[in-house]
C-alpha cells in the first residue's frame, strides 16, 4: 500500500537551498507538516513561507545539526509543534576536493561530522519518537559516491561509503519498531556539489559535470517515500556507474586511476 505524506509530521535537515528546499516545497504540496532545519536562517524561513503557501505547514529551526543543542531542538521543535515525528530526513551534507595525502586532518573530521555523525545522531535521537508516529520513515541522502570512490572526493566518499553502511546495518533494526528506511544515492547534483565544500584546493581533475538537478533528485525521493522503496539511485551516469562499478570493476578502477 502507498504511504501517503498528508499531515506527515517532518524533520528535514539541509532544508534553506538545493535538494533540502525543493523537498520542502514537495512535501508542502502533499500537506504535510515541516520542522525545516539549516545554518540560514534568512533563507530558511523564506523556504517555509514558500511552503506554507504551497498548503503545508512549516516551521524554522536554524543552526548547525552537528551541534547536540541543534539536534534536539529540531526534534523538540516537532514534538511542540506537531505532537511528534513520523519523518526525518537526512540531507544536510557538505563535500571537500582536493588530494587525500597532505590535507588538513580537520577537513575528513569536518566532512564526517555532518554528513555522517549528526545523521547517525539525528536517527538515534529520532528514534523513540518515530517509534510512535504513523509509518514512520527515515530517509538518508546518500551519493553515487558511496557506491564508487572517486580521487579528490576522498573524505565526501568516504562520509557517503559510511552512512549507506549504516544505512544497511540499521534497518532491520529500525524494521523491528515499525520504521523504514530509505537510502538515497543521486548522481552529482547540478551546482550544488561544488558550493558546499569545506576546503576547495582545486577542480577536479574530470571538471565540473552537469549532474542531475535538484528538482528530479527530490521528485524520486518523494516517489520512493511513497512507494515504500528501501534505496533509489537517481541519475542515468550514476546508474551507469555504479552498474559498471558492480560488473566490471577493473574497468571502472583502470578509468579513475589517470585522475589520480
């Protein structure tokens, strides 16, 4: 049967630009409710009073989702606002470029810390309350590169490799309260790649591709949601990536290795 996101109640983290806010507006359109979470506050709220004319309801928490303090505020924010959770989705995250060997060690904690632990916290702390909710899901937004490594996208494969290991490990866990989990994996997404990095020594050496856009990444993920998908992988290169990565991986291995 198909889950329906009327008067969902919603945790989206990443929610002020790219994916994050063309969710919210989606998810506004289907009625539900939004605790919108990121570091602007100025372009949170003007997503919320987007959403709120697009019919939902939508709230602000603005802060870093690596802080403690931002996580359970964001969870708290639901349980006031709308009398608990039903779903949080992970999709705050930020990348770094530039060759592994000789980099700043904060940079790898940096990109490990949002785009793996404040996740992997966010669910733990979500957990009770999804618990309660009316079929509850958790959606993690993932990477074609957490499928395959690329060089100079070491420390974001690395982040993105760990959350869709976790993301494996922990839904039958999840399964036994009554919670699903949806992995998301899309291509590079157009722009927004590249304007969220924590230190950017240079292009990469392949440039800067076109990547899929925002809108189709966040009209895939509503369609997963609603048909109960436990991971999509959005984009026909990335399809064709991680096919090829799966079938014949010397190739795959013998192609990256000139950028290295």
């Amino acid at each position: 049967m198909r889950r329906s996101l009327r008067d969902k109640r919603v945790v989206l983290t990443g929610a002020s630009t790219g994916i994050g806010r063309v969710l919210a507006l989606r998810l506004a359109r289907e009625g539900a409710r939004l605790v919108l979470v990121a570091r602007n506050q100025e372009k949170l709220a003007g997503v919320a009073e987007e959403a709120r004319r697009l019919g939902g309801e939508a709230v602000v928490c603005a802060g870093d989702v690596t802080d403690p303090i931002v996580r359970t505020a964001a969870l708290q924010t639901a349980k006031a606002e709308f009398g608990g959770l039903d779903l949080l989705i992970n999709n705050a995250g930020v990348s770094a470029l530039g060759r592994f060997v000789g980099s700043d060690p904060d940079r790898l904690r940096s990109v490990m810390e949002l785009n793996l632990f404040a996740a992997a916290e966010l669910i733990r702390g979500a957990a009770p309350m999804l618990a309660d909710g009316d079929d509850p899901l958790v959606v993690n937004m993932g990477s074609v590169l957490g499928h395959v490594g690329a060089p100079h996208n070491s420390e974001y494969c690395a982040s993105k490799f760990a959350l869709r290991g976790l993301s494996e490990a922990i839904r039958p866990e999840l399964r036994r309260s009554g919670i699903g989990l949806l992995l998301v994996s899309p291509g590079t997404v157009a722009t927004e790649f590249f304007d969220h990095v924590v230190d950017k020594r240079n292009d990469p050496p392949w440039g800067k591709p076109r990547g899929v856009t925002p809108e189709r990444v966040a009209r895939r993920t509503v369609r997963a949601m609603k048909w109960r998908r436990r991971e999509i992988v959005v984009g026909c290169a990335a399809h064709a990536m991680v096919l090829a990565n799966r079938l014949f991986p010397r190739l795959v291995r013998c192609a990256l290795r000139r950028y290295g």
